[in-house]
C-alpha cells in the first residue's frame, strides 16, 4: 500500500504551523526583572487566564484522553468509562484546594513544597516516581500516534514516532512554558475542529447503525463483585489527576491565586464537554457493521482497541475528514508530550541540578540544563515507545505510584508541616510495597500480596489503590508524630537523627526567628525615621 501523500503533506503542514508557533511565542518573553528560570518554568507569571484556560484545556485533553475514551467506550462502556469525570471533578478539587495556595506561596514546581519539609533524599525519591509518569505516560501515547499514522497515512511506524517527537522537543526547547503554552492553543484548535468535523460524517455513514439501538453495550454495566474495583478506579481517576506537574505548571504561571482557581475549574468544565466527539465515536465503533472495512472486525475483537479512534475515521469518514481527524489526534499527543517533558525538565533543573547539586548555578547555566534535559526525556519517551512492547502497562503502574505515593506526600507537604522526612521515606516504601503487592495483569507481573476477594480469574478486587495510598498517609503522619516526639523530647540523641529531621526544623525555626527579627527592626526603623521626620517639620 503506498504512502498517502495528501496525509503526509497535510501532516507537514500541521507541524509546521505548530513549530513556527512555538517559535512566535518564544520572543514573547518579557523577563519583568525576574530570572530565567522564572520565565522559562512559569513564562515570568504573566500567562492571563485565556491562554491558561486553553493550554489547561489542551494538556487535559491530550492524546490518551480523546483515543482512550473512545476505547473505553468500545470496550467496557460508558460506566468503567471514568477518566473524563474523575478528572472533571480532579481539576475541581485542585484548584478548590491546591492551586491558590500552591500560587500565592510563589513556587517554581510541585517539587518546592517537598524541598522546603523533607531532605533530598525524600524529593529525589519524589522526582524518579513523578519522572517515571512522566515518559511512560508520553511513550504510550507517542506510540499510539505512530501506530495511527501507520494505518491513515501508511508511513512507517518509527518515522512517524520520531518525526512527532522532535518537532514537540524543538520548539519546547526554544521557548519552555510560553511556546507550550500558546502552542496549546493552537492544538486545541486543531483538536476541537478535527474531531468535531468528523462525528456528523461517522454519525451518518450507511454502515455505522443507531448508536440508540446499541446504547446497552456502549453504556456498559458494573457487576456488584465489581464494585470495590471501580470505586477505586475512580477514586485513583479524580485524586490521581491532582499530582502531576504538567498541572501545577499552569497553576503557577497566572498572575494570581484567584486565577490559578478560575483555569483549573474551567478547565474542568472544557475538558469535560471536549470528550464528545471521541464519547459519541466509541459508541459508533460498537454499532458500526466491521465486516465490510479493511480490517474485517472490530477493532476490539482484532486485539487492537486502542486504535478504535483512528480506525473508525480512517473507515466510516471521507479521506480529507480522516486526516484532518488525525491532525486532531496529532495534536492532542504533542500538546500531551510537551507539558510531560516540560514539566519533567524543570522540576530536574530546579529542584535536583540547582538544589543539590550546582546551588551556585547561574541562570545561564541552569536554561541550557533545562534544554538538556527536555531533549534527554523526550528522547527517552521515544525510544521508549519504539521499543518497549509493554509501553501502557508500565504507564498504568506509574500512574498509579503517582496516585499512591506522591498524592499523600504533596498534602501532608502543603497542609501537614509536622510531617517530616522519616515518615515521608517510610510512607514512600510502604506504598510502593502496597501497590506492587498487588501485581500488574498488563506487565504480567504476579501479585504477592492477596488482597481481600481476590480469584484468580478477576485478579484484585478490594480497592488497593486507595488502600495503599491512605495506608502511606497514615504512616507518614504517625511515624513522624513519633520522631518529632523521640527527638524533640530527648529521648534519643541528636546524633541519631540521620535524616536531619531536628537540625532542620530547628533551621526553619531560627529563619523565621530571624526573618521576624528583621521586620521588627525594619519596622522599627522606619517608625524612628518618622518621629524624626515629624519633630523636624515641628520644628
């Protein structure tokens, strides 16, 4: 089958309006007397809350959001469907509890908070669960885009993975958080159009049937031994969205707490009402008559249910809807990836390069480390997703360490200061323990922990995730109650405390002694000078 050189053009023409955006935004750059790396992680705070809604919008509503939808939809139905509400009422939550306190605190990476509590070895830990998220999470969708433009366009599979990839690096690269965050807008453009241009000419092609007619199996339904594993699916859905970067990026670059709230709700909202089309396309996947297509069944029963989106417009649309649908499709993966390794980048630039390894950095020095390290993470994602066959697995178990380890750690960061870094290690092994317990079906990899109602043929179903994620909380308060108590009280040496957790709280303790020192004196000395001031005008 030969190329289609109309896709392919096209294509290039969609990457090419998306990099000379990225390069636009780039020498937008205003650097308001603050540093680079204040600009080049949250573009100087001076993202107003139009482009934040849009590029909130567009990371949400990535590559995995709109083809796992329709998969979803194919497969198991709207009910086991729960990305698009857990994260409707995610996005909710975070900007109802997190963002304005996270932005008025003025910090540069969700990793600040953990820097400011615990030690290095607790935010280096932080930093490989989120890191792991991070590339696994855009290797899965990288190799999803490969694979579509393999069956729409019928290039090869590796081309097109590196091609989509270097052009998200490059212009990522030039402009860090201005170019994502106008390029977004752009891709969300192209997403919306492309999409919903193509839902009327699925909807109404003679071989796709009533989605009505079909509704119970689109709908789906929860078997009540079932119950326990969906509750914790969606729990792991709604609270797993809160912890993640490419999040708190958008968060921290308005220009006010009240803003940060605004783009995180509304953001809520778009990328709630943006899962229409693939909704309504995974309805027609099950109702359409797969006989008469190329690939002569469905998808699902072909072993290829993440391709339901592609396949369904490449068979049931005209050519030119097909390939403007899978421009949509490209642009949700790049506007995915490029919050991912941005996100990644920075948190490795800021808080482990400069924090604990080059304190005295110039900011010079610190963009090209940040460039360095969005070309190294997206080469990794890369590589990755070209040859590792086991890509989505390993984005699921990562998910959920994000979802297990980092969640419980970020509240007890922001909400719980008598944490420290004993019960964050502790909290962080308990829950790694907890979560690889109960094994991985899609990595193959056993359970050797048996959780209540577990059988061979349906796996876990107690809700272990959110059982690992509260049982971390629990350890990571309770064990530090404990330290805190042991050592602040005497009953063990200082010397024993090898994690710093005294030394460090009697740290913050004589800096913010000393920083109300100096406002006193300061305040004091303004007063003096008034005084004076009015005695000589009596005078």
């Amino acid at each position: 089958m030969a190329i289609n050189l109309a896709g392919l053009l096209t294509l290039m023409g969609f990457y090419i309006f998306i990099l000379v955006v990225g390069i636009l935004a780039s020498r937008r750059k205003k650097n308001q007397g603050t540093s680079l790396m204040v600009s080049s992680i949250v573009a100087d705070r001076d993202i107003n809350v139009i482009v934040g809604i849009f590029t909130m919008t567009a990371t949400t509503v990535g590559g995995g959001y709109i083809n796992g939808t329709a998969e979803s939809i194919a497969t198991w139905g709207l009910v086991w469907t729960l990305a698009p509400f857990g994260i409707f009422i995610g996005l909710i939550l975070g900007g109802a509890i997190f963002a304005k306190k996270m932005r008025d605190q003025q910090y540069l990476t969700m990793l600040d908070p953990f820097q400011e509590q615990y030690n290095s070895l607790v935010v280096f830990l932080m930093y490989l669960a989120t890191l792991c998220g991070d590339v696994f999470w855009t290797a899965s969708i990288l190799s999803a885009l490969g694979t579509s433009l393999s069956v729409i366009i019928n290039i090869n599979l590796s081309i097109a993975v590196c091609t989509s990839a270097a052009v998200t690096i490059l212009y990522t690269m030039i402009g860090q958080m201005i170019s994502v965050a106008y390029t977004d807008i752009a891709q969300l453009i192209l997403i919306t159009f492309g999409l919903v241009l193509s839902v009327p000419f699925v909807l109404t092609n003679s071989e796709v049937g009533d989605i009505g007619q079909y509704k119970y199996q689109w709908l789906g339904s929860v078997d009540g031994r079932m119950s326990g594993q969906w509750i914790d699916l969606f729990i792991a859905m709604t609270f797993g969205t809160i912890p993640w970067q490419s999040y708190f990026q958008r968060v921290l670059s308005v220009r006010s707490g009240q803003q940060a709230q605004v783009l995180s709700m509304v953001g809520a909202v778009s990328a709630l009402v943006l899962v229409t089309p693939s909704l309504l396309i995974g309805a027609a996947a099950v109702s359409a008559n797969w006989n008469s297509t190329s690939l002569g069944m469905s998808p699902v029963l072909a072993g290829k249910a993440s391709m339901v989106l592609p396949y369904v417009l490449h068979e049931f649309t005209p050519q030119p809807v097909a390939i403007l649908g899978l421009g949509a499709i490209s642009a949700a993966v790049m506007s995915s990836m490029d919050s991912a390794i941005l996100g990644s980048s920075s948190m490795f630039t800021h808080n482990i390069y400069r924090q604990l390894f080059r304190k005295q950095a110039s900011d010079m020095e610190l963009i090209w480390v940040q460039r360095l390290s969005i070309f190294v993470i997206g080469a990794m994602a890369t590589v990755i997703s070209i040859f590792v066959p086991v890509i989505y697995g390993l984005f699921i178990l990562a998910a959920d360490v994000v979802f297990v380890i980092v969640l419980p750690q970020l509240i007890c960061a922001v909400f719980f200061k008598f944490t420290n870094s004993y019960g964050a290690t502790l909290g962080f092994a308990v829950g790694l323990l907890l979560r690889l317990g109960a094994g991985e079906m899609t990595l193959n990899f056993p359970e050797f922990i048996r959780y209540p109602g577990f059988n061979v043929s349906d796996g876990q179903l107690f809700p272990f995730r959110t059982f690992a994620m509260v049982v971390s909380f629990l350890i990571i308060c309770i064990v530090s109650v404990v330290t805190n108590f042991v050592f602040k009280r005497g009953y063990a040496p200082e010397k024993c405390d090898i994690l710093g957790c005294v030394v460090k709280s009697r740290n913050m303790y004589a800096l913010a002694t000393r920083k109300n020192l100096e406002n006193n004196l300061l305040t004091s000395s303004v007063n003096t000078q008034h005084s004076d001031l009015s005695q000589n005008t009596s005078l």
